[in-house]
C-alpha cells in the first residue's frame, strides 16, 4: 500500500520538476568538496576579523541544510557536515539569478554544495561568503524538530538514518565507538598479537555456554550454527603457531534483548601462548588506559549513576571471598551439594533442576548478591569448575584460574589461564554433555576437531575475551547498548 505525502512532502515533491526546468538534476552525482567544517573552524576560527580580511580563504563544503533565513534577494543557511556545521551567506549578486532560484527550491535537509570565501559577521560568526551554490540531492521528508521530533528511543533506533541526522549526541557516539575499535587494534598491534578472521558459521556451538542461532546450507544439506564465541578456532591458531593471536568478530546468541544484550554484538578475543591469567590482567588494564588516554581523554566516566575512576588500580579479589563479604558463607569451605541446596533456599536464591554440584550454587550467590555492588573496576578470580570448561584448574580442583571484569555492576571480560591438558579437557566436555542431557540447553557440545588439534600440543596460554559493546556504553556514557549499536536488532515494525 502506498504511503499517502503529507502537505510538506507533496511540496518537496513538486519541486523536482522545477529542479528539471532549471536544469538540474535533483538526485545529482558527484561533487568535488575539498574542506571539511571542524578544519575550517580550527584554522580559522580563531583568527581576526582583520586576518581573515587579509587572507580571504575559499573554502568548498558539502553538507545539509539545517538553517534557512531568507531575506529577499539573500539568506543566511546553516550547513552540517559530518563533523560540525557552519553558517553561509547567500545573496542572488554574487551566485547569479539562476542559481539562487536554484536555492529558492532548497528546504531544510536538503544536500548541497557551498563554495566562497570567509568572512565574520558583524556579530562575529564565522561565514561563507557563497560564491558558487550547487545543489546536490533533494531530501524529500522534512527533518523531525530537534528537540520534539525524535525522542522515544525505539523510534530512534529504527530511524537511525535519522538519529543521526538531529541528534549531534547520537553521531558523537556513533564516530567515538570506531575510534574506539581502532584503538584496541593499535594496542594488540604494539603488544605484538596477530589478528585473523576464523568462520561465523560452524558445524557445531562451541566455546561458550550460550543458545544458538541454526541455519541451513543447502548445498552441504546440513544445518550449521552462527558462531557464539570465537575461541576454539583462535586456539587452532595458537596450536598452529601464531602464539599470540586475536579477533575482533561479531558473535550471536539467541537470547534475551535487555540494556545490556544484544542477539548479535561485538567482541575481542585474544590468546597468548605461554602466557597465563596474570598476563591477561595485565592486559585488559593496559586496554582500558589505552582508551581513555588515547580516545577519550579522561580517566572518570558518570556511567549509570556512578562515577567510574579509570585511574585507581582495579582490585582483585576472590569470587568465595567476595560472596563471604556479602553473605557470610565462606564457599572455600567444602559446602557438599545438599548443604548448598539448603543454604540457597535460605536465601532465596533460585535454583535450576540441572545443576547437580555446589559450583552452580557458587555462581548464583554471586550472581544475586555481589555482582550488582562491583562499581569500580573489579576482578573477580577463581571460579567453580563446573561453569569453566575450558579453564585450568588452579590448586584447589574445585576451582579454576578464571577472572571476570567488572565496571559498574557488569561484566566487561572473562579470561582464563587456558586447559591445554587433552584428556582433562575431554573429560570436561563430557560433563558439559551431561549437564545438556539433565536440561541445561547452554551447556556445550563436544568439539572433536578441538580435541583432536589438542592432541598435537598446546602451549600454556591465557586467553581473555571483551565486549566491545559494553566498553563503548562506558566511554560514551551510554545507560543502553543500543545507543552503542548503529542497527540493533529489533522486532519488525508491522
């Protein structure tokens, strides 16, 4: 069904034969800009009235209309490129009639060229004096007012064409967050890792607990999974020898959609041979200076009612004895199950009919009672086995050397010193198997082909993976991940 046009669209749209008696193409082709406005500005900006008399600087910008104020045979305009705007003078005398009716056409949004040289007005602000006006391309639909317009989120994210357009918060973001990838790449880069790119579709899930997304491929005629970690495949790497190996990958999941997830989101993983925890450590710490010397510039960040310092040295700290503090259960005791069933219940921490061992009861103590308070940069280290099966156990094989980041209440990175022990490593996945069959739909599935490059040697290594997503809600101060993605996944719009 045609959408009907509003009153202002039926009149953008009866310009276009206007444009076509003039001339003009409107949906044009190329056009030869030379100059952006923020290097206007900073060349410029700040020079005299004099100054800018003497040098007489032509500048050529594309951009849209924001602004139009018309005065007859002139017009002040508003031009938005993609890093900042500027405000032009117009005036039929110096472009020529025919381009100003050219101009006469223009509305806001419209995209258009602006060639002339600069000069300050009497309130001083820096102008284009137009020399040369070209229209570019029609915009069809008037721009939302900028404060009312556009404000409920959902409507934002389904219109971030739009988003963009209105909102200078929403673009910041959208600019900081490749800023931000760019930066993580140059620190793995100066540390000496390798990046490579392994499959986004896989015979089987693997390398994490998670819920798949199945598709099927019909020339194999066998159904295949999105990927829900990149590890197994960045740990064949590591076999193979490129020691110190890492991806930066879209994952998905079939899972819920809240603040803070996302079906398909972005992640780091890396991986150092004869590395362990520590080193790892060392690294997600070095990670988060890196970008906020280097991208953002500051080392506090207001971030969902708290104020993060960057600057003081992140704790670590055990998860037994973080849940100690809290609860007063010391779960480096050796709680047996049915104790540790009873002293949920007291507690009113739920419970789920596949967990058969205290390690499962371990992480939701800390799940209901500590995560939420860990607001300044946290590790949490030494996990329960049973929720990492792919970790080395630590000296007490009841638990492993696993850390997890946290900022703010919420988990920024996992890492482990790696398993690089074949039969443990099968034996674990062979758990993994129970645990699916008792009805835990996330447990993992045994990966042979892991199994069988375990076989030719492993090296020790420490492994970590981050959510690049979440370390861009901190930077730019952003409460939901979809201000942080520029598409985020949504249900169809009927």
């Amino acid at each position: 069904m045609e959408e009907k046009l509003t009153d202002q669209e039926q009149a953008r749209h009866q310009k276009l034969a206007k444009y076509e008696e003039l001339g003009v193409d409107p949906f044009g082709s190329r056009y030869e800009w030379k100059d952006q406005i923020r290097d206007i500005r900073k060349n410029f900006g700040t020079l005299s009235a004099e100054e800018l008399e003497a040098k007489k600087p032509l500048v050529n910008v594309a951009g849209r209309l924001m602004a139009i104020r018309r005065m007859g045979k002139a017009a002040f305009v508003n031009l938005k490129d993609e890093y900042g705007s500027i405000q032009a003078w117009i005036g039929m005398n110096v472009i020529g009639e025919h381009d100003y009716e050219v101009f006469k056409l223009a509305d806001l949004g419209d995209i258009v060229g602006l060639e002339g040289t600069l000069m300050f007005t009497r309130t001083g602000e820096l102008t284009i004096r137009v020399s040369k006006y070209t229209h570019i391309t029609k915009c069809l639909k008037p721009l939302p007012e900028k404060f009312h317009g556009l404000t409920d989120l959902e409507d934002r994210c389904r219109k971030r064409y739009v988003d963009l357009l209105v909102n200078d918060e929403a673009r910041k973001t959208a600019l900081t967050r490749p800023a931000i990838v760019k930066a993580i790449r140059n620190y793995c880069d100066k540390e000496g890792f390798v990046e490579v790119e392994t499959p986004i579709l896989s015979p089987i899930p693997s390398g994490a607990s998670a819920r798949p997304f199945v598709t099927h491929h019909n020339a194999l005629d066998c159904d295949f999974y999105l990927r829900i970690a990149t590890e197994l495949s960045l740990k064949k790497c590591m076999i193979g020898g490129i020691d110190r190996v890492y991806e930066i990958g879209r994952i998905f999941r079939n899972e819920g959609i809240d603040n803070r997830h996302n079906p398909e989101f972005t992640t780091i993983e890396l991986y150092q041979a004869y590395g362990d925890l520590s080193d790892m450590r060392h690294w997600a710490e070095g990670l988060f200076h890196e970008i906020a010397d280097h991208v953002i510039g500051k080392e506090e960040y207001n971030w969902n009612g708290n104020v993060i310092n960057l600057h003081k040295p992140f704790k670590w700290i055990s998860m037994a004895e973080a849940i100690l503090e809290k609860t007063g259960i010391d779960f480096r005791e050796d709680i047996p199950f049915d104790k540790a069933v009873e002293l949920a219940k007291e507690h009113h921490v739920a419970l789920e009919p596949s967990w058969n061992s205290t390690g499962y009861i371990m992480q939701a103590f800390f799940d209901e009672f500590v995560e939420s308070s860990l607001i300044e940069p946290t590790f949490i280290h030494t996990y329960p086995i049973e929720i990492s099966p792919l970790t080395k156990k630590s000296k007490d094989p009841r638990f492993v050397e696993r850390f997890e980041l946290f900022v703010g209440g919420v988990e920024f990175a996992n890492a482990y010193s790696e398993l690089n022990n074949p039969f443990d490593q099968k034996s674990r996945f062979e758990a993994q198997l129970a645990a699916r069959k008792r009805g835990d739909e996330e447990a993992a599935d045994i990966d042979f082909s892991f199994l069988d490059a375990q076989d030719y040697g492993m090296p020790p290594a420490g492994g970590i993976g981050v959510g690049i997503d979440r370390l861009c809600m901190l930077f730019t101060e952003q409460s939901t991940i979809r201000e942080v993605l520029l598409f985020p996944t949504m249900k169809p719009s009927k």
